[in-house]
C-alpha cells in the first residue's frame, strides 16, 4: 500500500505539470495573430501598347507588337514577376515627334507605363504608374533626298524602348532600396550622386542601417544641400551622435538658415556635446535670434533628456 500511494503521489504532480504546460501552450496560441496569407508575386499578364498617331509623314508609326515583345523581355528579367501568380495588367502609352531643323532633326518621345498586379492588399504590390520622356538626334538628308519617317522607326523604336526600360530600371532599384538587401542600398550610397543616392540615405534612416553611418557622416560635408539635409535626418533618425562633432566643426556660424537647421538638428540628437554647443551659440553669437534660438533649442534639449531619466529614476 505504501508503494502504490507513493507511486500515484509521484504521478499526480506530474500530471498537473503537463496540463499548466498545455494549457500555456494553447493560450499563447490564442494570443498570437494568425501570419498573414502568403500571396504569390504575380505572373506577367497581357501588355497593351497604345501608339499616338504620327502628327505628319517626319514620323515614323510605330509598331506595337515587337515593342511589346521587348517590353515583355525586359520586365521578366527583372525578377518581379513568378511563372504562375496572378496576371498582371501593363498599360503603355508612348508618344513620338520628329522635330527638324535644317541638317539636324530630333527624335522625341513619351512613355507612360501603368502595371495593375490586381494585389492591392498585398505588402510586395507591384502596381506603378511611371512615365518618362527623352530624345536622340538624327541627320536630315539633302534637299531633293527627303527621306519618309518610315526608314527612322529603328530610331524612335530605340528611343522608346530606352526610355522605358531605364523608367522600369529605377523602379527595380528604388525597390531594392527599400526592401531588399542591406548591400542594395549600399552600393546605391556609394555613387557620386542621383535620384537613387538620395532614396538609399533616406532608406539609412528609415530601415535603421547603423552600419553606413560613417557614409552619412561624409555626406554632411556634400556640395548639395538636399544631400546634406537628407543625410542628417537620416542620422537623427538612427540617433547618432557623432553627427553633433561634424557639424559643429564643419559648418559656418555665419550662415543663418544653416544654424537654424544644425542648432534643431543638435538639440534633437542631444548629449553633453550638443549642450555646450548650444550653450556656446546662446551666449557669443552676434545674431540675437539665433542666439535666442540656441538658448530654446538648449532649453527642448534638457527637458528631453530629463524627460528620459525620469520613467527609470528612483
């Protein structure tokens, strides 16, 4: 009798265990929200490529079906599109006018490309309206040797073809910019300039890459002052400080608009260093309001930070 109470004392806890165990388990399962459904990229449907009518015979009319073709080619080679989603829609609207002067004409074109991947719901939607336009020169034969727009359509069908690829282009490395690798954006911030520099800063903040801060912190200095100011929101944005050194020793006291934006910049990204700077600017600068200016963004700067300590002091 002893050995068998003692055994079915030794169970019983056992037991009890195991239910609290389920019980957490099935709880936990309760709280935690169901992933959301995984839709597939979409397919690369049918693509409708409408051609304005040539305004007169110096322009060539286009055919729709090979810039189709290679419209085709070019987007399943940038890997947005799987073999077996949904289709997705491509609307083209292309524009072309043969402009001469003289011995010298111009190609000139518009395209416009609007894709439905019909996932609007979807996080990685694909759907975009772009458009671009651009031109390319030409000789202009002889008088008495007029040539019909017709033996020019490799040349606007070039031009076209060009344009959008490179408005199809972007698009991809926007993408990659902001959803792709670490190494995407990168190698954008690498280049001397361009559209695409200015997205990977903004895409330093925004996404928290703390590790091209040190390329950020060059770009304070940059001629360009979109530049400047994009890559010091971007290093407000992942708080570093480092960014208060730079600008302290790199920028001119005398450039009134300049202090306006280093002296918020300085109070938001705070620290001791950031104080004395304020403090320094509030007592010895020859303008009152930026004088004036410092002493309240000094002011911003301490409640913060005593904001900060107060949920965590005794």
């Amino acid at each position: 009798m002893s050995r068998l109470r003692q055994g079915t004392s030794a169970v019983a806890p056992s037991a009890l265990a195991l239910a609290c165990v389920l019980h957490a388990l099935g709880c936990h399962h309760k709280e935690t929200p169901a992933p959301p459904p995984v839709v597939p990229l979409p397919s690369l449907g049918a693509i409708d490529v409408q051609i304005a009518p040539p305004a007169d015979d110096r322009t060539p009319h286009l055919d729709g079906p090979p810039l189709e073709k290679a419209l085709r080619q070019h987007l399943l080679g940038t890997g947005l599109f799987s073999p077996a989603g949904p289709p997705a829609k491509l609307a083209v609207r292309i524009r072309v006018e043969a402009v001469e002067a003289g011995a010298v004409g111009e190609a000139r074109a518009e395209v416009e490309l609007a894709l439905d991947d019909g996932r609007a719901d979807a996080a990685d939607n694909l759907s975009f309206k772009l458009a671009g336009q651009g031109s390319s020169r030409y000789a202009v034969p002889p008088r008495g040797r007029k040539a019909p727009g017709a033996t020019r359509a490799p040349l606007f069908d070039e031009l076209v073809l060009r344009i959008a690829g490179d408005l199809i282009d972007g698009y991809v490395a926007r993408r990659q910019i902001q959803e792709g690798p670490p190494a995407a954006v990168h190698a954008a911030l690498q280049a001397d300039g361009g559209e695409l520099r200015d997205e990977a800063i903004r895409a330093v903040g925004a996404r928290k890459l703390r590790d091209e801060a040190p390329r950020l912190l060059t770009l304070l200095s940059d001629p360009d002052e979109p530049t400047r100011d994009a890559a010091l929101g971007a290093l407000i944005a992942l708080g570093d400080r480092r960014a208060v050194s730079e600008l302290t020793r790199t920028r001119s006291l005398r450039d009134r608009r300049e202090m306006r934006k280093i002296i918020e910049a300085i109070s938001i990204l705070g620290g001791q260093e950031a104080d004395d700077y304020l403090s320094f600017v509030a007592a010895t600068h020859d303008d009152d309001e930026i004088r004036a200016e410092a002493a309240a963004a000094r002011a911003r700067l301490a409640r913060r930070e005593n904001d900060a300590v107060a949920p965590g002091s005794p």
